[in-house]
C-alpha cells in the first residue's frame, strides 16, 4: 500500500506555535469526538499561520488517532482516498474531512440518550429562556435538524410538551399561531415574561401547581376561600366589567366616583376590611382586552423606573 501523508511543519515552522495545548489523543470514543474536534479546531484556529492549507490541517488531525478504533479507521480513510493510477492520496477539503469523521464516529447511544431526555424534559419552574437553553442543547445533540417544513412540525409538537401547559394554550389560541419551530420560541420568551413582570408589577408570587411532588408556576392563580358576607366582585362577566371600567363605574355598587377598593358598605352593613389593592388591581388586569393588557403592559415597561403609575 502507497499512500503519503502530509510532512508535518518544518521545526522553524513549528516553534512559530502559540503554547496552547494540543488536543487529546484520539482512540474512537464516540462520546469524545465533538471535544476532540472542538479541541483540534481551536488548536488549528491559534496557529493558523501554521497550518496553513487543508492538507496540513488534515494531517494534524490524523496525527491525533493514535490507537484503537481511529488508528483502524485513519489507515481505511487514507487508503480509500488513494489515487488508483498514482497511488497518491487526494485529500478532500478540511470541511469534507470533519464532516467524515462526524459521520463515522456518531453515537448511536448518545442520539437515543437525547431524546430519551427531551422527551423528559419539562419547564416546570424554569423560566422560558431557561428552557429553551436546555431544548436547543438536546435538539442538537439528537442530530434533529430544522430544514424542512416536516422538521418545524416535528420540533413544534416536542416544544409544545415541554412548555408548561396554560404557556402551550396561550400561544395555540393567540391571534397569530407560530408556523415555525423558532416563532413559537419566540412567542414561549414573550409571554413568559411577560407574565413573570405582571406578577412582579402587581405585587404577587407566581401561582403554585401540584405535580408529581414538585411545585411548578401555573399561569392561573389558584381560587382563594372568599368571604361569604362580601359582595363577589369576580362573579361580574368580562363585558359587564369592560362595560364599568368605561364608564367609570365601580364593581361593586357600580356608581361613579370611586373604585371598587374604595367603595362605602352599605347602611347598616358591619364594617369589614379595606379591600386588598393588590386583589382589585389584579380583578382589573384580568377584565383587560387584549388591547388593554398591551397598552399596559406598555406603560409599566415605560414607567418602570418610577412609582408614580
């Protein structure tokens, strides 16, 4: 068999190296080869005046399979790019070589250990940036690709079963229904900060959830024991409060010239608390229209750096 290699650098060449160091040796580990090339790249990348052209950058790589495995597989590589009439060894591209060595030394395990966690893998208490860090990760490392319009689907369907579910409703039944893997990423980040800000706005703590032992934020606060001898402000419809907060009326007696947490007791009545601001500014946001709650949401991001809303 006749085959060459490429020379490695002359020593005046070599001593030109920055000191960093050289990657590992390489011995076929499947669960190695990204580190390996990542290390052989930046390797590459630091001393790019010395290697030059594809055929030393090859060179340096293979200089790396040193046993096993990739010794087996450097020696059938060689001779499968062997010229037939030559006997000479025509090199591919650096690009084409790595895309060689990913290719062969893939890990069948590793895809299936990435899905198997995908799979698992929940938002629970994470925020939608937190998530989608860990998605990403894994979509990547389960060699799932994004290019067709079948990949979007595919990649749409497992987002919308991490994301929590009231986060998944949220944007299946908003006006505008994402049609790509990354639009509904970009609605997930959206709404999810949105709501965490209107929760830190409005003065409450993420509602709570029981779920397979663990508490996880909910998008509904959870119902609260009301008192029996107060008047039920939240039994008012969404067009009957749409309708006072027009006209300026209160919730409660639904005269004008005050709000529902300032509103009198009736004659007679026992005095009774002062309603809690917090539980009427809450009522208000959610008797908003979608118009509303976005001009809100505006003045809070405009003004938050004041107290005066």
């Amino acid at each position: 068999m006749s085959f060459q290699q490429p020379a490695p650098p002359t020593h005046a060449a070599a001593v030109k190296e920055y000191g960093i160091n050289k990657p590992t040796p390489f011995t076929g580990d499947r669960t190695r080869v990204k580190v390996f090339l990542q290390e052989c790249q930046m390797y590459l990348e630091m001393n790019s005046e010395v290697y030059t052209t594809d055929k030393l950058k090859i060179g340096f790589v293979l200089s790396y399979f040193t046993d096993k495995e990739a010794r087996d597989w450097k020696e059938f590589y060689l001779e499968s790019l062997e010229d037939p009439i030559t006997g000479m060894v025509v090199y591919p591209t650096f690009v084409k070589f790595i895309t060689d060595i990913r290719k062969a030394f893939r890990s069948a395990d590793r895809e299936q250990d990435a899905l198997n966690k995908l799979e698992a893998l929940k938002q629970g208490n994470k925020t939608a940036e937190e998530i989608v860090t860990e998605f990403r990760h894994l979509v990547g490392q389960a060699g799932l690709e994004q290019k067709t319009r079948s990949d979007d689907i595919n990649l749409i369907g497992r987002f919308r079963k991490v994301l929590n579910p009231a986060l998944s409703r949220r944007i299946l039944f908003g006006d505008v229904v994402p049609k790509t893997i990354e639009g509904w990423i970009d609605k997930a980040i959206q709404f999810d900060t949105q709501y965490r800000m209107a929760m830190i706005w409005t003065g409450q703590s993420l509602g709570k959830t029981r779920t397979d032992k663990k508490t996880t934020p909910s998008w509904y606060k959870p119902a609260e024991k009301k008192d029996p001898n107060a008047m039920d402000v939240d039994a008012l419809t969404m067009e009957e409060r749409q309708t006072l907060m027009k006209q300026g009326k209160c919730f409660k007696c639904k005269k004008h010239g005050h709000r529902a947490a300032d509103c009198p007791p009736p004659a007679g009545s026992k005095p009774k608390k002062d309603a809690d601001p917090v539980e009427t500014t809450y009522a208000n946001i959610r008797a908003f229209t979608k118009d509303q709650r976005d001009a809100f949401m505006k003045k809070m991001m405009d003004n938050e750096d004041s107290t005066d809303f």
